[in-house]
C-alpha cells in the first residue's frame, strides 16, 4: 500500500518542475523515488526484516491414558483396548527453516517445528494371539507406516532393545505375563505434534494353563488357502491398476492397513491357528468343454485392457494384450477370477515358508463353460451344463450311451490330445523366473507342468498334486485299458524331473479312488488308479473326502425320519456320529434275523461305507439296518466291536456309491422323545489286521492292459479265506511298503 502511494505523490511533486535528468522528467524520477520508499515501508510492516514465524512449537506435551495404579485390562476372546502407556522417552524436536533468501521478492522467514517420540502401550494381562487393527484418534492407520513391536506377553519374554538402550542394560523390566506395544520413533505431525489416542485390535486365546478343552483353533495343523483365481490374489505386495480418473484402484487390498489380501490373510491364519504346519495353495486355469479331445487349458485374464501400476500379468510366456478374457455373466463381471501372476505365485509360496509352514501345491481346473453354450454334452443333455465339475470331463460320449467310444482307440486319442506333449524339457527354471519354449498347445500337460517349474522357481514345496478329482478322465478306457492313468504316470515322472524332492501325489475324488464300476451289467469292478498309485513317482495316496454326516432318506418312510423329527436336529447328527455313520453291517437279507446258514453268503445293501461279514462254523453273523439295533448288537454274549475283534475270520470291503444328497425333509411334529445314546461304538474293525502282509501276486505288471478285479490284503493264516480289501488295491499298499 505504501508503495502506491508514495508513488502517486513523487510523480505528483516530480511534475510541478519542467527540469528533465538523462532525458527523464522530474514526474518519472518522482515517482521511482516514491515507489522505493514505499517499498521498503511495506516490507518493514508486511514482513520483510521481520523476525521469523515460528509454527508447531509446543511447549508442554501431555501423555493421555497414563497413569500410576492404573487397572491392568483382562481380556478373553476379540476386543478394542486402548491400553495405558508404561514407557515413554524424551519428545525429539525437529527445526525446518524457509523463506528468507536473495533474488526474487525475499518471503517472511518461517521455522516449523516437528516432534518425535518413542512409547510402549500396555494392553492386557497374559499371553495374546496377535494385535490386528490399530486407530489412531479413532482412525485405523497403516501398520507399515510405523516402527512397532509387540510382545504378547510370554512368561519368558525378554527387554526390548531400545528401552534397554535408553534405560541400560539390566535396568529394564520385561514386563512378563503383560502384553504391550513398543512404538519407535513415532512421528507426530501428523497429529498436531501430540500423542493421538491409540486403540488396538487384540485376540487372546484361552492361556496353556487355565483348564480347558483344546479349540478347534488349536488342533487345526493345516488348511486350503482360496481361492485359487484373482490376477493378483496370490500377491504379497499391494498392487493397483492403473486408469484414467475413476478407473483405477486397488487390485488387492480390501481393507485399510496397506497389506494385500493375502498377506493380511497370511498374517492372521498363523495367528489364529497356532499348530499351522502347512498350507494347500489353489491355483487355477479354465477348460472349455467336457469332451477331452476338444477341450484347452488356458490361463486367462479379467480384463485385457486394464494393466497394474508396477506389476505386469504374465503367465507361462502369455502377457495381458494377448491373454483371453474371462466369459462374463449377465451383469457385465468375470465369472472367475483370472490366473494369478506367475511372480505373485512365487511370492506366495515364499511367504508362506518364511512363516515356517509347508506348502502342498493344488493345481485346479476350473470349467468355463455357460449357460446357452451349444456345445455337445457326452452325457447326454440338451448342451453342456453351466459351469459343469471338472469330473465331467469324458470322451465325446460318457459310458454307457449309445455310440459311446467306451473301450476303443478313439478314448486313447482323446486322452492324448487331452494331455497333450508338453515335457518338463519344454521349461527353464531359474530364481524367481519361469521360461516356455515348448510347443504352441494349451494343454492338461503344460499347465500342470508350469505349476510344478513355478514351485521350483520359488525354491520347491513340499507336496504336490499332479491333479485332483478328474474322475471321467480316468475312467475313460480304450482297447488295452485306461489311458490317462498311464498318462499320469507319465506326467509325475515329468514333475519329478522339476521337483525332484517333493512329495507327489493324485488327489482322487471319494467316488473315483475305489475303483471304476462299469454300469454295463457285467459286475466287474476295475482298480484302475493301482498302477497309478503304486508308481514309484507317487509318494502317497491323496482322496479329496466329502462323506455325509447322516443317513437320511427321502421322504419320511424310513427309520429315522420315525425317531427324529428332522436331519438337522444336532441330537440325530450327534447319534449318526457315535454310531458310526459311513459304516454298516449288513444282512444276508435286508431285513434278517441276524443269523443265516453256515456257509452263506452276505448280500450287500446299497449304501455306502465299510461292509463286513463275519464268517465261521456258526455261519454268517449279520445286522440289520438300525444303528441303534447295530449298537446294540451282541455275539456270543459279546458286544459286537469285542466280538470282531476277537473273530478270527473277518472281511472288510471297500464300497462306496456316491448318492444325492438331499434337502431336509419335512415331516409331521410330533412330541419328541428322550432317547439314551449308548456310548460310541468302537470302530475296530476298520484297522487292518497287523498280521496282514500285501499280496503281491496282485500287482499288475508294468504296461499291462490287465486290471485285476479283486485285489486285497492275505491274512497269512487264512489260506484263501477271507482277505482285507481297501478298495485302493494291493497294488498301491505294495508299492507304499517297499
């Protein structure tokens, strides 16, 4: 303002003379002189040669939730504490100088003050899980963006360093049998330069001294971590897309803390499940059709016009711009997930052996295929179903339809094209890198064996599936016998060759791994996973099981829909569980007596679990359906689990029909009534025999098209009496005891 005005009145006093200097007239050396002046006034009030501005300097700090005497919180289960600070140092001020300067106009000179402290937080007493979530004026902060330590409060935790180091040594308490928090350097701006209100999220679990049963928390020594889809799921480092403005986002981070999804969910498994030991890592690429000569494996992306900050999608040599996209659904999104990032698979499987777990490595075919897709279903439907089981996946017609190519050269095609002929020489494996330099084909073959150079590339597993559940595939039969069983054989060699001190294995489903019944009439029964499970590449037999609790029928015409009032009463399961559900004795006849004639023979009623005979002088000993009247049963004036016990003859088979499962039935309430559950049987029967040896005259050669139909364990001192069959065949139990 000074400089305007000064201004205006030096030209106005320069202009009443008519005197000129270098040419310029008094009204312009007027108002130069009278610009200066009020320049050099208006920096003197505004700021120019003022004294520094000094900002967030604090000259009292105050602590909040601190205090002598103070209760010490007792916690059970999940809860919010907000925790009373035990330790604290000296606040660390720092000084930022700006402004001042020479050139430009100079600007007020300013000194900003930012402050640090390092602090410890009492929680609660005893021993906790973990601490989750923390807020911060009631704001959940970034975990990463602070230096912390937390002690869970053992009886033998030890100081922490930087007390002891402020303190010396000896001269700090360990606070045993507290947990509590250590922040270090703690920044304050943040917060206006004070110490912001903490809470935090802590889990304790019951302590190793208070009486009590083990949760399930507790016994729970491994898990399947899904699922096995999302382009970055896998990942450990955060990773967003990039976009124009509102495109964009995080591609896995779902909650605050900056951590993604899976390390968040990494990070509290291990905390939940104290007895973790290993993990079943899914990972996945799609097939579209159920006819194996026509269907490719692929991996596949959500979006190919979408692309990660930092982060490029590559699978097997295939990058975004030329991967396919996921078939989406009526409302426009993915029905699946896509594959996962090879570097995100490595990242995973590093992860989890840093925590100390194992991984066992689960290859997962998931079947892409909608509704209205007119593709030819080989089990007979109008077009393929939607989303069908990977189990579906058969010759061009399953068995048992007509013009079905069941037991000739066209199945073994099929199978070959399925597989295809990608080796484990077609991959080059290096730290953290995978290369492809095989054939141009999308098959069974080169996706399993990209799983298996990926798990060498971040250093091995433990345990690995060269599949899982492929029960049409394996069933299929050409004119020698079953081909993609050989095909398996010969793809675990190829894993072997990457992962050489794995431990491999074929996750069959519970209705394949028995073996095949051909519905044709015939009654053959073929152990056609044997030669598989007794190859000297498969270390063990893997069954993905997925029995039934209860043996509810339909409709209400049966026993137990007499005795309980629903399959969902907790009293009904409870009962299905101490009676053994899974196993049944059976009758000659259905409904027998419970006696037949020496020498006959057990009829087996259609079911599911264990069957057994009892065969001697007496004849056959049979039980009827009820598991209660099975319960009760006596032989000889024995119960009936010491009587098999103490039986010298005894059989025991394998079957297994897979039946629907149905929904609850409804029936007429009626008054319940108070049942008394014996006490749970004793299932000794289901243990083969110690005296047992395999029978090796069982085991089919190698190459052989020959599927033995009955295969089982001798008892030794039962000449050719009855024998232990496991449904897995002797063959597998040979190849697993040499």
């Amino acid at each position: 303002m000074a400089t305007i005005l000064l201004s205006a009145a030096g030209a106005a006093l320069g202009g009443m003379t008519n005197a000129t200097i270098f040419g310029l007239t008094g009204a312009v050396i007027g108002r130069a002189v009278g610009a200066t002046v009020g320049r050099v006034i208006d920096q003197r009030l505004m700021g120019a040669g003022a004294e520094a501005i000094e900002q967030g300097r604090v000259e009292r700090f105050r602590f909040t939730g601190a205090g002598e005497g103070a209760p010490v919180a007792r916690l059970f289960g999940r809860m919010r504490l907000g925790g009373q600070v035990i330790w604290a140092t000296q606040f660390v001020e720092t000084r930022k100088k700006s402004g001042g300067g020479k050139g430009a106009a100079p600007q007020p000179k300013t000194v900003t003050y930012a402050y640090s402290v390092s602090l410890a937080v009492a929680l609660c007493e005893g021993e906790i899980a973990r601490v989750g979530r923390i807020w911060a004026d009631g704001v959940e902060i970034d975990r990463q963006s602070v230096t912390m330590r937390v002690y869970t409060g053992r009886e033998d935790q030890l100081p922490d360093p930087l007390i002891e180091a402020v303190e010396g040594a000896g001269e700090v308490p360990a606070y045993r049998g507290i947990a509590y928090v250590v922040f270090e350097d703690l920044d304050l701006s943040a917060y206006g330069n004070r110490v912001p209100q903490f809470s935090f999220e802590v889990v304790r679990r019951a302590q190793p001294q208070a009486p009590h049963l083990p949760a399930a928390a507790e016994m729970l020594r491994a898990v399947a971590m899904m699922p096995g889809t999302g382009e970055y799921a896998l990942s450990t480092s955060a990773v967003a897309y990039d976009g124009a403005l509102g495109s964009g986002g995080a591609a896995n981070v779902s909650a605050e803390g900056g951590l993604s999804d899976f390390a968040q969910s990494l990070e509290t498994l291990r905390d939940t499940l104290p007895s973790l030991g290993a993990v079943s890592l899914i990972y996945s690429w799609f097939g579209d059709d159920l006819r194996a000569g026509s269907c490719r494996v692929k991996p596949k992306v959500e979006d190919r016009g979408r692309k990660a900050k930092k982060h490029r999608w590559t699978v097997g040599g295939l990058t975004r711009k030329d991967a396919e996209e996921i078939a989406r659904d009526a409302d426009d999104r993915p029905v699946y997930g896509g594959t996962p990032a090879d570097d995100s698979v490595i990242e995973a499987i590093t992860a989890i052996h840093a925590g100390g777990q194992q991984v066992m490595f689960y290859p997962f075919l998931l079947m892409e295929v909608l509704a209205g897709n007119g593709l030819p279903d080989p089990w007979g439907g109008t077009e393929q179903a939607k989303l069908p089981w990977r189990g579906r996946i058969t010759g061009d017609l399953a068995p048992g339809h007509p013009d079905s190519p069941d037991g000739t050269p066209a199945n073994a095609a099929a199978v070959a094209a399925f597989f295809g002929t990608v080796t484990a020489a077609d991959f080059t494996v290096s730290a953290g890198e995978v290369a492809y330099h095989g054939p141009e084909e999308w098959t069974y073959s080169r996706f399993i064996l990209h799983c298996a150079a990926l798990c060498a590339a971040a250093g091995g597993v433990a345990a690995f599936c060269i599949g899982s559940e492929m029960r049409g595939l394996t069933q299929m039969r050409d004119d020698a016998g079953f081909p993609a069983v050989a095909r398996y054989r010969a793809l675990a060699a190829d894993v072997r060759a990457l992962l050489p001190d794995a431990q491999l294995t074929y996750a069959a489903d519970w209705s394949e791994y028995f073996g095949y019944h051909p519905q044709d009439g015939s009654g053959d029964v073929y152990f056609h996973l044997d030669p598989l499970w007794a190859d000297d590449e498969i270390d063990f037999i893997g069954i993905d099981n997925y029995m039934p609790t209860a043996d509810w029928r339909e409709g209400i015409d049966h026993t137990d829909a007499q005795d309980w009032e629903a399959i969902h009463d907790l009293d009904y399961l409870r009962a299905n569980i101490e009676g053994g559900e899974g196993g049944a004795w059976y009758l000659p006849h259905p409904r027998g007596s419970g006696r037949a004639a020496p020498g006959a023979d057990c009829r087996w009623r259609s079911g599911r679990g264990l069957g057994l005979c009892l065969q001697g002088a007496a004849g056959v000993v049979g039980l009827g359906p009820s598991r209660a009247a099975r319960r009760r049963a006596a032989v000889g004036g024995q119960p009936l689990g010491a009587a098999i016990q103490a039986h010298p003859l005894y059989r025991i088979r394998m079957r297994g029909h897979r039946q629907r499962r149905q929904p609850a039935q409804r029936v007429p309430r009626r008054k319940k009534r108070r049942k008394r559950h014996p006490a749970p049987f004793e299932r000794a029967a289901r243990r083969p025999d110690p005296g047992a040896i395999p029978a090796r005259r069982d085991v089919p050669l190698a190459g052989s098209g020959e599927q033995p139909r009955l295969r089982g364990l001798w008892r030794p001192d039962a000449g050719d009496g009855p024998r232990l069959c496991l449904g897995l065949g002797c063959a597998a139990l040979a190849g697993l005891s040499q």
